[in-house]
C-alpha cells in the first residue's frame, strides 16, 4: 500500500447550479475502459493500471486511500455486501483479491515512519515523533516494561493552546493587553499536518515556576522543542501540555515559512535558543535565534499574578456570607417577667407521679471518694476497650510505600444496586459510609467487623456523603432531590430538606468552615445553608422536627453553566471553594469576598466529573504549599495535577482506561500518591512525581468507580500497616493493606449478609430473645479522644447503576 504515482487531487472543483465537481485524478494509463464501482461510503477504480485507489465519498477531506498487491492491469472491482466489516474485492490476471477497508485503513495509519527521538534523563521517558504530527512518550523505569505513557496529537495541542491564549488575552482589560510580537500577524491558519521534524532538550527551570513539594520542582520538570514544518512548540513533558507556539508564518521577515529539516539547540540557563532550517520547497538554510523568556512569558498572560491559596491570609470582612448568624443565635434572651401567684404555684410542683421524691444532697455533707477501684470490668466486648485496641494517634508515615497486596473480602448484601460514593469517618477514620443506588446509606467499621448500621429514608440513589468534622454527623444527597443530615450516635434522622428549597438536583454536598455551613451546588448555583440541630432528647415529642436550617448566601457560576463537581476544606478555615462546569471550565470563588475569584477554560476535553483536593489528614503534616494542589479527572481525559496558586496544570496523570464511566480519585494523607478507578478492573496508583502509574491493583471483577484512603495511620487489625480501599460496578469493597491506607469498589462473589426487615444481618438469623438491634448501630466515636481529629480525607465520587442483580458490597483487604 502506497501513493501511487502520478496521482493528483483537487478538493476545489468546479462549482455550479446543478452539478459539483469534488475530486480530480489524473492516470498515467488510459481510462476509458476501467472497472468501476460505489457503495454508500467508497467510490474505487483502479489507477495506473495495477493501483486500486479508494475515495471517501462521506467526508472528501480524507486522503486517497491506495491499494497495491496487483502486477498486471485490474479488471474487476466489486464491494461486499455487509457495512461491517467493509469488504471489496479486486481481480486482474495474476491475482484476486479481497481488501478489508477498515484494516487497510488502521494500517496506513500505523505506517508513518519516525522522524525523531528524544531520551530525557530527568524523566526517564523516551520520546520519538512521527510524521503524521504523533508524540509517542514511553517510560524507561525499570519495571515499567518500556510501557507506552502517552500519545500527544501536535496539532490538537496546538489548537487547544492557541484558544486557551485568546481566552487569557480576551480575559485582561484593553490597557493591560500586551502589544504583539515585532512582524507577528494574526489570522493565519495551521498546516493540516504537522510532521515532527526535530526533538531537543529546553530548560524552562527560571521562567516557568512548578510548587516545589514531592518531585514537582521547576527544577526537575522536563520540557523540550519540537521543530515542525509550520512552527516551534514547547512541549511539557510532565502535564503534556504546550508552554509556547512560534509559527513561521506569524513573522514576515523570516526567509522560510514551510520547513524540510529542523534542529533545535538551548544550553541550561540561557535565554537564547538557536534553530536551524531548511525550506521545504527552495534551497534556503537559515539559523534564527530565539529568545525564550519573550516567548514564553508573551503567551503565558497574567495566570501567576492571582497568589490564590486554601490557608486565608486575612481576616473575615464584616459583609461576608460567612459571618452569618441566625437571628436565634444573634438575639438576646429576653428578661423574665413575674407571673400570676396561681401560675408559679403549679410551676413550683414536682413534675413526677411519685408520692415521695428523694433528696438530692444538696443540704448534706458532700462525699468524696478519692479512688475506687475497679474490680467486675469486663475485658472485652465493651467500649471501654474498644477505645483502647483503637488506632493510636501517631505520626502519619510519610515515605511508606502504598498498599499493593490483597488482605481481606468480605460480601455485605444482595440487590440490583451499586455503591455511588464513600467517604471515611473526619480524623480517626474508624468508620466508612457507602451510599447505594437502592436508597440505602450504610455505616461499618473501617476493618469491616460487626454489622453495618443502615440508614433509610431516602426516595432515590444516594448520590453523594460527607462526614462532619467531629465524626458526629453524616450528611446525604439523594437523586430523590433531598438533603439528609443523620445522627451517628443515635443512628437516626436528624434533619431533611426537602425538594421544595432547591431548583435543580443537588450534584455535590458537604460540610463546610469547620461544620458551620453546609455547602452544595444546585444546577449552576452554588449554595451555603446556615443549620441548627436539636440534640435535646424528648421521647414524647420526637417525631416533631426541631432542627432547622436556612440558605444564607447563593451565587452562580458565570456564563450560569451547571456545576458537575464541587470542593472545599473543611478540616480549616478557608474561603475557596472550587467548581467545575458542565463546559468544560473551572472556577474558584472567594466566599470571604463572595464573588468568582478566577477561572480558566477547557480544563479537559470532557466535562469533569471529580475534583480532589490534597487535604491531608489530622495525622500529618505537610508543606503548607502542598494544600494548593488539587487534582481534577474526566472520562476519558486521564488526571490533571493543578497548583491552585497559578491555576496551571503541573502535571497529567495517564494509563488507567476511563472512557465511558465516572472512575474517582483520592489523594493520600502524606501527599505523594494519588489513586484512581479503572474500566479494566483495576486500581491504579500514581506517583506525584512520574506521569505513569507505579502500581496497578487486581481484585475487582468490573469497573473500579471509586477510591478512598483512610485518613489514619496504622490500623488496629495490622499496627504498622495502613488500609485503602477501592469501589467498583460490581458492588464490591476491596481494602488494601500497606505502608499507605486505601479504600475502592467493584462484583462480588458469594452470599454473606442480607437485608432483612430494614436491617443487615449477617449470615444467618439471630438466636430468638437475643437483642436484635445490639449489633445493627456501631458504637459512637470517641468523642473524648479524637474531639480534635480532622475530617476524612475526600468525598466518594457518584457511581453508575448496575445492569444485573449481583451483591451489593464485597469487602477486600490488600497487604504490602
């Protein structure tokens, strides 16, 4: 397969009122008696006698597609009579035979030659060119196997930067608009194929600044140039994105426009860059000097201006949203008045239905023991030594590898619903909540002993759950359109609201500014609720609703476009709150200042579905600038890195499939890996230092959907060890077990628990006067102990619905 020769094209052709002349061939043989044929998307006839040649008739862009096999003249030509796969069959007298079109098609595609390559030592990749404008980068880590990281598109990258620096220029006012560069014109379009001529090393290291937190440095991230025949391209190596453009065509006083050869030459540290061409259609070779922080610098627009942060660097202004109070709170008690004689004389009565009422001991002497000990204590079993077995609040283990091993499963229940988010318990991560597509919201102990407690009330799948801060709450957003918030302790309803205070479907919900707010986005507003909650216990009156809450502040996003993810921390006080829109943008609104604080476009080529925030945990302690890194994914668009101080994409996270479902993220609590779902069953676990995975997790049967680490250390079960655990379409749990905690979701595998009468019980039935709802509520956190633990590390991502009937939760643990 080839061009043949003496072919040429003309895409013009001549227009008219009836008729349109679309392509032209002209054939070194005669053509007056040559087979034809057409079907609904290929005409063919041969050329040059021997030459099958192929038009697409749908789209008249695509290039000729010729076929070579024959060595005597083509008589006959005929198509198959099935769409898929495209046959056509082709005959002369030495051969017949039959093409498959799309095979030929994939292999003329795979077939051009490369042009160039690159070893970066910094990154360990290898990089080659194509020349059809294909970046193919592989990893030359040992263990990797040479594995191919990525496939960059030249002219897609370069399109999508020339928007993103229009976007950036259209975005400053007119008097800070930076003039154009001497003889660059506007207006000029891109060669339709940009063939990668040259690859050579660039330090960007003083001009372009990376977060200098767990291998992110400047001083460590690789750029090189990409000589083309239409340009120059800076191209990052580690977020795989374009730092700078330089078209030929843009300066009129060069020599050549079009380049055959390229060779690209800059020493570290210098400003100047030295590039050679020569003319692809002359006999000219120029030498031009480029300087590189003009270039960069002029394309790069005012984004490292903002110094946004998480960690607030003033104080609350006083018309902020956030120094709202309710007017109960903000009014003073009123003084008491005298009432009536007839009204304080039955006030004055003893409210008991007792005829003698025994003192309370305020007339007599006090009693003072000064110890007692304790002799009938029970040694296990009881919550007293539970707090004792529990996880001790250490140092969380900042260079510990990740969890690699299968430890432990465990099935929780059958039914046709899959597992939509998870989120371990604030501070101790003692508990892990699970929302299900079947209206549940469970609660079990995070090394998945006893019996979960299940929360029911919902009219929907739930959609999204937080923990509070002191662990002490749990707030749930339904499809049914509700917001719930329950009571751990008492394993019940303690606020709803309901449909009637939101327009649209609540997306994202959680806790906010320490548990004072609850934040949440509806359609393309972003909402604060101030909330009251009566703990007051009263068995007479408990069905009336007592907690209350009210929405204080509302904001939408701008261009009103719908907010498909949402975060903020809330371990702190911190006035940013990021969003991402269902076009593509993302947005961080100041809510001290409460309006939009900045914001770029085309953040991926999907709307995203997740953002991650590098929370940390109450465990560790980590750079203050490592708070500013956040991570956002789409499907189909691998991970992106941000540093929310410049809003730049520091790095790009690929290697996991996620074409088609909404995989989560999770950072872990010492900062230095970043976890994800797959579509391949598999768990995979990133290295904020390297762009390509460094552990790939087996266990799941079907699509890994979410991910989660537990915000503490060592586990009670395995002292040295740290838990993790990974969610997927087949309903089950799989917790790994290493020097890093984790958590995830995938199918299941045999019966071990089942829902009965509103409650999961285990295996089989309880023995008859056996206290049947002793073991269906955990035991309320230590409230004593970790009053002062932070809450967990991130949110669960919102799952799909299962097709087919399958166990709920399948509970598995990995060891390092």
């Amino acid at each position: 397969m080839g061009e043949p020769r003496g072919i040429f094209c003309s895409a013009q052709g001549c227009v008219g009122d009836v008729i349109i002349e679309q392509r032209l061939v002209e054939s070194k043989e005669p053509a007056s008696h040559v087979p034809l044929a057409c079907s609904a998307q290929y005409c063919a006839f041969p050329v040059d006698g021997n030459v099958l040649c192929l038009w697409n008739t749908k789209d008249p862009s695509y290039q000729p597609l010729t076929l070579q096999g024959h060595h005597e003249p083509i008589t006959a030509v005929a198509f198959g009579n099935t769409v898929s796969p495209l046959l056509i069959c082709s005959a002369s007298q030495d051969y017949v035979i039959m093409w498959s079109l799309d095979e030929c098609r994939q292999k003329v595609l795979q077939a051009f030659p490369l042009l160039s390559l690159l070893i970066d030592a910094k990154s360990r990749q290898l990089v080659t060119g194509c020349a059809n404008g294909q970046l193919w980068i592989f990893s030359l880590v040992e263990g990797h196997h040479y594995r191919c990281v990525t496939r960059v598109s030249l002219k897609k990258k370069s399109e999508s930067f020339s928007r993103r620096v229009e976007s950036r220029l259209c975005s400053l006012p007119e008097e800070s608009q930076r003039p154009c560069t001497h003889g660059l014109e506007k207006g000029e379009e891109v060669e339709a194929s940009l063939p990668v001529l040259g690859l050579a090393p660039c330090d960007l290291s003083a001009i372009v600044s990376a977060p200098c937190v767990w291998g992110l440095s400047s001083e460590t991230t690789s750029c090189l140039w990409i000589g083309s025949s239409a340009g120059l391209f800076i191209f990052n190596l580690a977020n795989f994105e374009l730092e700078a453009v330089l078209h030929y065509r843009d300066f009129r006083s060069l020599s050549i426009h079009v380049a055959g050869s390229c060779a690209v030459m800059s020493k570290a540290n210098d400003d100047k860059a030295i590039c050679l061409l020569t003319s692809l259609f002359g006999r000219k070779i120029v030498m031009l000097e480029i300087r590189v922080a003009a270039l960069v610098r002029s394309q790069q627009g005012h984004d490292a201006g903002r110094h946004l942060s998480v960690l607030p660097r003033t104080c609350v202004g006083p018309t902020s949203p956030l120094c709202f109070t309710t007017a109960k709170e903000s009014k003073t008690p009123p003084a008491p008045q005298r009432q009536s004689a007839g009204r304080s004389t039955v006030k004055d009565q003893p409210l008991v239905f007792h005829t003698k009422v025994r003192s309370s001991g305020y007339a007599s002497a006090p009693h003072i023991t000064m110890f007692s000990p304790k002799a009938n204590t029970r040694k296990c079993g009881d919550h007293s030594s539970r707090r004792r077995d529990g996880p001790r609040c250490k140092e969380y283990p900042l260079e510990n590898s990740p969890p690699t091993k299968l430890y432990k499963q465990r099935v929780l229940a059958y039914g046709p619903a899959a597992a939509h988010c998870v989120q371990y318990s604030a501070g101790d991560g003692q508990w892990l909540a699970c929302g299900l597509a079947n209206h549940l919201l469970l609660v079990f102990r995070a090394d998945l002993s006893g019996t979960p407690t299940v929360f029911s009330g919902h009219d929907g799948a739930v959609s999204t759950v937080c923990w509070s801060h002191d662990s002490r709450w749990l707030l749930s957003a339904s499809q049914d359109g509700t917001l719930r918030l329950w009571s751990l302790r008492r394993a019940e309803l303690a606020l709803c609201v309901g449909k009637d205070v939101f327009s649209k479907p609540v997306r994202s919900a959680q806790f906010y500014y320490v548990d004072t707010f609850v934040l949440l986005s509806s359609g393309p507003e972003l909402q604060l609720l101030k909330y009251h909650i009566d703990t007051c216990k009263d068995e007479i009156q408990r069905y009336k609703q007592k907690s209350r809450c009210k929405r204080v502040f509302r904001l939408p996003t701008t261009g009103r476009t719908e907010i498909t993810s949402l975060s903020a921390v809330n371990d702190f006080y911190s006035y940013l709150v990021l969003t991402a829109g269902r076009n593509r943008t993302l947005e961080v609104f100041d809510l001290n200042a409460g309006r939009s604080a900045a914001m770029t476009v085309e953040v991926h080529s999907r709307p995203v579905h997740q953002i991650c925030q590098n929370k940390g945990s109450s465990f560790t302690t980590q750079q203050h600038e490592a708070y500013n890194l956040f991570a956002t994914t789409a499907s189909g668009d691998g991970i992106k890195l941000w540093d929310l101080r410049t809003l730049r994409c520091e790095r790009r996270f690929e290697g996991h499939p996620n074409h088609g479902y909404p995989c989560g993220i999770a950072f872990s609590p010492c900062g230095r890996y970043v976890a994800s779902g797959a579509e391949d069953r598999h768990a995979y676990m990133y290295d904020l230092g390297s762009s390509t995975f460094s552990h790939r997790l087996a266990g799941h049967k079907d699509t890994v959907t979410s991910v989660a680490f537990s915000p503490a250390a060592p586990q009670r079960a395995c002292p040295e060890t740290q838990e993790e655990a990974s969610f997927g379409r087949d309903f089950s749990v799989l917790l790994r077990e290493g020097r890093l905690p984790i958590a995830g979701l995938s199918h299941p595998g045999r019966q071990a628990a089942a829902v009965r009468s509103g409650r999961l019980t285990a295996g089989r039935r309880p023995r008859r006067g056996a206290r049947r709802h002793q073991d269906s509520r955990p035991s309320p956190p230590h409230t004593a102990a970790h009053a002062r633990q932070c809450p967990p590390l991130l949110q669960g991502s919102p799952l799909l619905q299962e097709r087919s009937w399958h166990p709920v939760l399948l509970h598995r643990m990995w060891a390092s």
